[in-house]
C-alpha cells in the first residue's frame, strides 16, 4: 500500500481501504486479473506469469482504481497429511541466448552454441527435488545451418540416450525417453557429439535449448513450488481416507498455496493444514480432475521487478493531429523535441510520441515493434490529421533484449526473413492495407547531442537547397550481377539533363583509362567538395563500403568535410544495415557524420538483386523528376508502391531503408500534402 499510494495519487489509508473493498482493478493485456487482499490490506497478492520473448524480459501488469476481480477460494479440507509422499512429471528448460544466427529465417535466431564435424560439446543443467521412478524424457531443439548432412550422438551424464540424423539448413527436435536412474539430484550434462560422418563436408549445427522432464518429490525448492496434481493421485500420493497431497520443504508456516490452472483467474486455497515434520509442510485435497498448483513461502514470494506511475498519453484519440510524428525512447525525448520543434518551423503539424507509450496503448505496456506498426496504422486511419511521416530516433539493433551489453536497441529494428537471411525492415512499420502509407526514416543517433548535431545539419540542408541541385551518378565494375554501367546510365533518361554532375564516376571507365580505386575514390571526394545534392549508387557493397575494393569506405567518413551534404541512393548491398550490434554501418556513418558525410542514405539493410535494384532505382527518380514529389520520403514511398505495382521482387522492398529525416525536402519549392481524416459525426437523437 505504501508503494502503490502516491503512484495512484491516494494515501496509504485510502489504499488499505480499496483493497478492503476491492476496489483496485489488476489487468494484463486485454485481460482482468484475479488479486488475493494481504491479511492486513497492506498490499495484495497475484499471480504473474513470466514471457516468452524476443523484445524484452519484463511482463507487465497495470493496477488502476476501479472495481476489481478479487481471486475465489477453494476448499482445502482440512485434512491430516499424506501417509507417503509421491511425486509428480516436472520439467526443466534449458536455454542460453548467446548467439545470434540471422541467416535462417527462423522466428528465435538466438542460440546457445554451434558444433561441426568431429566437435562435442558439453551442456550443463541442474534438477532440484528428484523422486523415484524409472521414466524421464528429453526435448532438444537443434538446427541445422549447412546444407549438408548432420549426424549427432546425444548423452546424459555420459550415457548415450539418443542419436539425430537430417540433412540441410532445418530445425530438427529429437524427443526420446529414457531411466531416470540416470539422473542426478544437483548437477547434470548433456553432452552433444557430431560425427565425422558427412561426405567430407563441413556441417554446422546449432542448439537451442532443451527440456528434460523426471520425477519430481513433492518438495518445495527454495520455498516455492510448481506443481501438477491429476484427479486420479495414486495411493502413494494420498491419505487412505481422502485425496490428500501434501507438499513439505519450507522455512515458514506462512504458505501461501493457488490453483494457477487458470492464469488470470487463480482460485486462493483455504483451509489448509501446515505442520511440521522436519520442515514446514502444508497439505490439501485437490479439486477433482488435473490442475496446476503453487505454493510458496517466504522469499519465494516476488515483488515486482518495478513499479511505475502511468502518464497518460491518449495516442487513441481522433482529435490528434500531427503530420509528422518523432518516436522517441524517453532517454532521447530532448532530442526529439529539437527535431519536431525543426519540422514544425517549415509548416508541419510535429507530435513527439516516446516509445513507451506506444507499447503502453498498442501492446499492454509490452516492449514488441509490431506495436509502433499499429500506433502508426491507428493514427493513419483514426487521428483527426494523419501522419505522412515518422522520424524513428535512435540506433536499432537485432539484440532487443541488450544480451550483448552494448546498449544500442534504443528504438526496436523489425526483423524480416529474405531469402538471404533476417535483416531490419523499417518500412513495415508504415506498411499497412498491402500499400506503403507512410515514409519511415531513422535517425540512428545514440544520445540527444547526436539529435541536436542532426537537426543542425538539416537546418544547413535547407538552407543551401537548390544551389548546386547536381545529380552524381556512380557504378561499380560491371560482372555477373550486373551491368552496373549501363544500368546508370540508363537513370539519365529520367533525370532533366541540368541536373546531371558533368562527370559520372564509374569504375569500369575509370579502370579502362588506366586509373584505380584510388583515381576513383578521388574523384568521389572532389566531386563532393564541389557540392552535390544526391548521389546515386549502383553497385556492390558491404556494410563498410562502396564496391569491393573500396571507393568510400567508413575509414574515410572521418575525414569526410564536404559543406554541401547529399542525399545518397545506394541500389547495393547492406550499406545501411545499422541493426547490427555493436557496429555501425557506412550509411550510419554518413549521417551522423558532423561536419561533412550525407544528410540521409537509403539503401537496404540486407542484400539486393541487381535488376530488381534498378525497378526501384527507376521508379524513384520517376517519382521525383516525372511526378514531381519534392520531399525524399513521398518520392520513397511513391516508388515503393510504383515497384510492387510492377511486380518486383516481393522481399525486397521491405529491406530499402531511410536512414536520415523522411521530410526532407530535395528540390526547392517542396510542398506539404496533409491526410485529413473525416470528423466524427454525432447523431443527435430525436429528443434530446
């Protein structure tokens, strides 16, 4: 009560008396969730589930002033204690997220470790409260990474249970049963082995976790207790006048025992027996049929990881109107109010909207990125003046969850399967009804001085618009994935002629004159230092650089003092695959460069077919010289659409990301359309 008081704006007092009264409502999602009132009402007790979760490791519960759903009692029966304890089928889950394998488009892509040909590899687990009996089973989960064939020989304590045999880049999940003799109160291994037997072919093979189900005492482990109990208990397990189970272990006589069968509706078990007989021990009938207990005790009973006052945010009102929304993580909020106080000077309707309001209203306060995906559809259809555009602020990263430590998921990255693996897809997030509807850009800054540095840079953007206005076109050497050159040139068509730099950079006429990379990359710089307003790339790429060898790598950022900073096009390869942990790509490095670099890049995060690159290449000059859309993400999310009507590759589109400001205006005279969404009409009935 003393907690909760001042977060719900009452006194301890009032507290007390509403959890008397019941009147505190506890929810989870969608759902009400039952509470039991502590003896004195000086707090209340619930059941909490924990999550599954690629995103986060918190499950969060919201408790509001309203009239709750106090938990039902069961009859415990007073009864006297089993005669013999029995036990009942636990299982223990073992899983480490270590390794973050992102070329299978699988739904978890964090394993625990790898093996190959000839390699073994122990895993240890520990079981608590072993009983008697002779049956135990194992649930592994594996995958397979090469195509190859893979062969592993699975052991327990050193005694071979199992073997696995399958071929190709597929999960595969071995269930086997085995003694339960062999197992151990305490300490365990499973040890996994990969034969050599392949053809002579290097296999990879993963593992992800697995589970072993035994024999569990009815013991409580550290004061608590999950535990199955069947309506038909073996004579072991009960008293021969009553259905008794009886569950011992515990330091105090302060047991609380549940029927968690069902989750948010848990019934508080009442009279019960607690005795001693070497420990604390409680004992109860079950109610008929199976169900799931808990009993706990002492410090087996959890408080809350954190508990937070709710500001209220009312992102589901129609009445908002904003044209451009910044989403922010409240540590970047300062930041991206600088951005959005940026927007609002050039005319448009700026809303900051934090990133934890968003999965407070579009996900039960859950941290999941399809939420900001539905925040955005919500707004698109519902607000009174609809987003056109969405600043995400902050670097993103496929380690959600901050495994690795480096801090650098500020604003989550949508992972997407490609045939080439799992790369981050911005552009869903503004993707709905089968059409692109609003342009996304990333601002992959990591504090608000890095927000403030950008927006300086946009204000020097704006400034300078239209006075070079060139168009600099570059290709890489031409091979089996493309005919770069031709592709180039084939871009001048659609782009007015006074607008194209007088010299195009390609390596293949570079080379044929006797240059090298270096006459190139030199070339580049000067063109630059000239001034450019777009830079258009057709090539191969890395996540460091422009063509293998090297045209502009993020080596060369650093040095980078180009007053007139270009909006780059890179038809490539990973250039702006920032959702890599710990590391920033080379169209990260361009904009947030100070001082020179680029005012945004769009370019994939994942890999891109070279004629499918040169449809979307096509269609967005169309969008900006042929249909005149002045400002970089209409233009973006024009071609987007323009490339699906034409029956492009489907993937590929998802991976083609903005990474700078989605309103930046690219030619002078740039206009902002606004999406007005039709006010609600009260009908007023006959009457009133």
């Amino acid at each position: 009560a003393d907690e909760i008081a001042p977060l719900l704006g009452l006194s301890a007092k009032k507290i007390k008396k509403r959890i008397k009264k019941g009147y505190l409502q506890l929810r989870h999602r969608d759902g009400e969730v039952a509470w039991q009132a502590a003896t004195d009402n000086s707090g209340l007790y619930f059941y909490a589930e924990g999550i599954d979760s690629l995103y986060t490791i918190d499950n969060v519960y919201w408790l509001k002033k309203g009239k709750g759903q106090k938990m039902t009692t069961a009859d415990g029966g007073s009864p006297s204690p089993a005669l013999v304890q029995g036990s009942f089928t636990a299982t223990q889950h073992s899983e480490q997220d270590k390794i973050a394998v992102l070329v299978q488009a699988t739904a978890d892509y964090w394993y625990w470790d790898w093996l190959t040909n000839g390699s073994s590899k122990d895993f240890g687990f520990n079981l608590n409260g072993l009983a008697g009996g002779t049956n135990a089973s194992l649930k592994l989960q594996l995958q397979g990474f090469s195509e190859t064939d893979h062969d592993i020989d699975v052991l327990i304590n050193g005694v071979a249970v199992a073997s696995a045999n399958w071929s190709g880049p597929v999960d595969k999940t071995l269930s086997v049963e085995f003694d339960a003799g062999l197992l151990l109160e305490g300490g365990n291994t499973l040890t996994l082995i990969h034969g050599p037997r392949n053809g002579g072919e290097t296999s990879f093979v993963y593992l992800n976790a697995f589970d072993v189900s035994y024999p569990h005492s009815y013991v409580a482990v550290a004061d608590g207790l999950a535990f199955m109990a069947a309506g038909e208990l073996s004579s072991e397990t009960l008293n021969a006048e009553a259905k008794v189970l009886t569950v011992s272990g515990f330091s105090s006589a302060d047991i609380k025992l549940l029927d968690i069968s069902s989750p948010l509706r848990p019934k508080w078990i009442e009279d019960t027996t607690i005795d001693s007989a070497g420990s604390q021990r409680i004992s109860f009938v079950p109610g008929e049929g199976s169900g799931s207990y808990l009993a706990v005790a002492g410090a087996a009973i959890k408080t809350p990881a954190w508990v937070r006052k709710d500001t209220v945010s009312r992102l589901r009102k129609p009445r908002n109107r904003a044209d451009y929304v910044v989403i922010a993580p409240v540590e970047l909020a300062d930041g991206a109010r600088a951005l959005a106080d940026y927007q609002a000077g050039k005319g448009l309707h700026a809303k900051v909207v934090l990133l934890e309001d968003i999965y407070d209203e579009f996900n039960g306060g859950i941290e999941d990125p399809s939420a900001i995906q539905r925040f955005l559809s919500y707004a698109w259809n519902n607000w009174r003046l609809a987003p056109r555009y969405a600043a995400l602020v902050g670097d993103g990263s496929y380690d959600h969850r901050d495994l690795l430590g480096l801090g650098d998921s500020l604003v989550p990255a949508w992972m997407t399967a490609t045939p080439n693996g799992l790369f981050a897809a911005d552009n869903l997030y503004g993707r709905f009804a089968n059409e692109q509807k609003i342009a996304i850009g990333r601002i992959p800054v990591h504090d608000n001085a890095g927000m403030y540095s950008y927006v300086d840079k946009l204000t020097a953007w704006q400034a300078g618009l239209g006075a070079s206005g060139k168009v600099q076109l570059m290709a890489d050497n031409d091979d089996v994935a493309g005919a770069f050159t031709d592709d180039s040139n084939g871009l001048k068509s659609l782009i007015p002629g006074g607008k194209l730099a007088a010299d195009d950079i390609y390596l293949k006429d570079i080379f044929a004159d006797g240059g090298d990379i270096n006459t190139a990359r030199t070339a580049l710089l000067s063109a630059l230092n000239a001034g450019r307003d777009n830079v258009n790339y057709l090539g191969h790429g890395g996540m460091d650089r422009f063509t293998a060898e090297g045209l502009l790598t993020t080596a060369d950022v650093s040095g980078l003092t180009n007053a007139r900073t270009p909006f780059v096009n890179a038809l490539s390869c990973v250039i702006n695959r920032f959702a890599v942990a710990g590391y920033d790509s080379l169209g990260e490095e361009l904009v947030l460069r100070n001082g020179g670099g680029a005012i945004a890049v769009w370019s994939p995060t994942g890999l891109s077919q070279n004629p499918s690159a040169v449809l979307l290449n096509r269609a967005l000059y169309e969008s900006i010289y042929t249909d005149g859309k002045k400002v970089f993400g209409d233009a973006i999310v024009a071609a987007l659409n323009k490339y699906a009507a034409r029956g492009g590759v489907e993937w590929m589109p998802k991976v083609y990301t903005l990474l700078g400001d989605p309103a930046l205006p690219i030619l002078p005279g740039a206009h902002y359309a606004h999406k007005r969404n039709a006010r609600p009409v009260r009908v007023r009935k006959s009457g009133e």
